[in-house]
C-alpha cells in the first residue's frame, strides 16, 4: 500500500477575542503558527515542529488523505479542511495529498 506524503498549510487563526479574554488566562492568539506556514506529513508522521495538540486534532485527516482518500464535499480532490479545535486559540489547516 503507498502512503501519500500530506502538505499542511496554516491558513488563518482565529480570534476568539471576548471568549479568549473572559476565559482565558492571559492568553493571546496561537504563538506555535503563522498563517501560510507550511509542513509534510511523510509516512502518516507529525512534521517536525508542528504543535501536538493540532496533530491529534487532524491526524485522523491527514491518514485519509495519505491513503488515497477524499471528502466529497472539498471541491478538490485529495483536499481537506481540519483544525485545531483549543477553544481559545483556534487554527484552521489545509491538507493536501502530494502524489
């Protein structure tokens, strides 16, 4: 079976701004990425640097995508939307299979 590397591309964090502020304890935005930031996955494998709170978060994604899977509602084949879900400090990837 061939496994796909998957590109992981920051695309924006979320500002939770009131939510963060009520909730949080003097925590500002995500400090870990900067949108447009951008990692490979290699062998179903978190990319060095990446955070591992976002990793359990998409890894499940990542693996589809590795193994030739797709979602039908991405208008683009082997393409996914995932994020990391912290409740204060959200970031949204994109992943895409190389192949």
């Amino acid at each position: 079976m061939d496994i796909a590397k998957v590109k992981i591309t920051v695309l924006r964090k979320i500002d939770t701004g009131d939510i963060r502020k009520h909730y949080g304890n003097n925590v500002g935005e995500c400090d870990l990425f900067k949108e447009g930031d951008q990692f490979i996955s290699e062998g179903i494998s978190m990319p060095q640097g990446f955070c591992a709170w976002a990793w359990a978060d998409i890894q499940r994604d990542v693996v589809h995508l590795a193994l030739n899977g797709s979602y039908p509602w991405i208008k683009a084949k082997g393409t996914a939307i995932s994020c990391c879900t912290d409740g204060l400090r959200p970031v949204v990837f994109k992943l895409e299979r190389i192949e």
